[in-house]
C-alpha cells in the first residue's frame, strides 16, 4: 500500500527516521506498529554500519600488534557483537503483519538483536523506562486513542529516552495543497482497485490522513503526554512529518 500510495518515496522517509535517530551501539529500540520490519531491518542495518566505522577505528589504534592478532580481535568483535549489544523489539497489534515481518526476516538474514511481540500500542505489555528509543511509523494514525498511545510511548521510555514518530500529515502550500487532494482523492483510490482491488481501503487511507491532527496539534498531544523538547521536521513539504520529543 505504502509503495503505491507514495511512489516508493516511504523508503526515503523510513531513511530519514533512522538518520534522525542517529542509534548508537547498545541502544535499545522499540518499534510500534512495526510489523513489516522496516524500521527494524534500517536500524540494525544502521548500527552495524556505526559499529563497522568504531572497529576500524580500533584496529588503526593496534598497529603495533601481529596480523594474526589484528585478525583475531577484528574477527571475534565482528561476529560475536555486530551490534554491540544493540537489539529492536518489533510490537504489533496485528499477527499476520508480523508474520510477514519475521518472514522478510528470515529470508534478509536478519535474526541477532530482533524480536517480535503481539502488542497493543496502547496497552503496551513492557515495563516501564525499558527503552531508549520508540519509534512509529505510518500507524499512530491508525490507533484508536493517540493520547494513550503517547502515554504508553512515554511509561517504557528511559528517562532521557527518546520518541519518534513518522506520519502522513497536512500540506501548508495552498497549491501543493489542492494538487495533492487532487491526487489522493482521484489517483490513490484507482491504484488501489487497479493493484489490490480494493477501492474501499484506499479510500479510508486518504480520509484517515486527512482526519488526523495536523503538525502542531500533534506536537501539543506529545508535549501533553510529559515529553519535552517537543518538535517536528516537514518532508515533501508537509505530505508527511516526523515529530520528537525526550523523555527527561
């Protein structure tokens, strides 16, 4: 739906989230309504690749050592800790997406610091300050009582942990505006029908976005639920938003 509905552009927005994030080795993530693994697979990916720049950086400071030893250490710290301690939990009200989710999985090679859990976002079955990071992409707007979810979000966070979500949101430029009710209201419904026969689910999608609170009302929910810090970055103009906000 996301591929058709965007074009392709939702993996650029995924890749942003990750960049903003910025995980670090150690960071514990938990990724709601996550049950496709997106964000998940961009976050190991990412942290391997942070955790592949500090082993290089490593090994420069061990010149003085055998290539044997240069070796050895590179080997072990590469295979036995990838993700220096690093994991994402994947909760999802929805089975059968984390079905698909741990499928993708299996066949990418994903399967150290990974785990998926059949969860409520607004009920989430974690203790508390349990996470450094909670991440939400394209399902806030789907969740029946966002102020809950936000709650929730901000009870497993650590202290000094960090929220992040992505989400489909409001075009400010007058024109953008209009040409893009054009599209969602004329073009996305088609594909829909045309792709998956199914007009009706599309349909919902469109009026589901254009239900859902603008930027700066969201930003006020967040800042509600006790996150501090509270702001947000427009991408494509608007066409969707990833808001922040720190648990202190």
């Amino acid at each position: 739906m996301n591929d058709s509905m965007t074009l392709g552009i939702h993996r650029v927005w995924k890749d942003i989230l990750v960049h903003k994030m910025n995980p670090c080795p150690g960071t514990l993530l938990l990724d709601v309504a996550g049950g496709t693994g997106d964000i998940a697979f961009r976050f190991i990916n990412y942290v391997r690749s942070v955790r592949q720049r500090q082993l290089q950086r490593k090994l420069k400071h061990h010149q003085n050592l055998s290539w044997q030893e240069i070796f050895e250490s590179y080997q072990n710290d590469k295979f036995n800790n990838s993700l220096g301690d690093s994991q994402v939990v994947v909760c999802d009200i929805n089975r059968e997406m984390l079905k698909v989710g741990k499928q993708k999985a299996q066949h990418l090679g994903y399967s150290e610091g990974l785990s998926w859990v059949l969860g409520n976002a607004e009920e989430l079955p974690f203790d508390d300050d349990k996470f450094d990071v909670y991440t939400i992409a394209f399902g806030i707007r789907n969740v029946t009582r966002i102020d809950l979810a936000l709650q929730e979000a901000y009870r497993v966070l650590k202290p000094g942990g960090r929220f992040l979500c992505l989400e489909f949101s409001h075009v400010s430029n007058p024109l953008l505006s209009r040409l893009y009710d054009l599209y969602s209201f004329q073009v996305i419904p088609v594909l829909g029908e045309v792709i998956a026969g199914d007009w009706r689910s599309y349909q919902y999608l469109v009026e589901s976005i254009r239900q859902f609170p603008p930027q700066e009302e969201l930003k006020a929910m967040i800042e509600d639920a006790g996150f501090f810090k509270v702001d947000y970055e427009n991408l494509n103009f608007g066409i969707v938003a990833i808001h922040s906000g720190f648990k202190l």
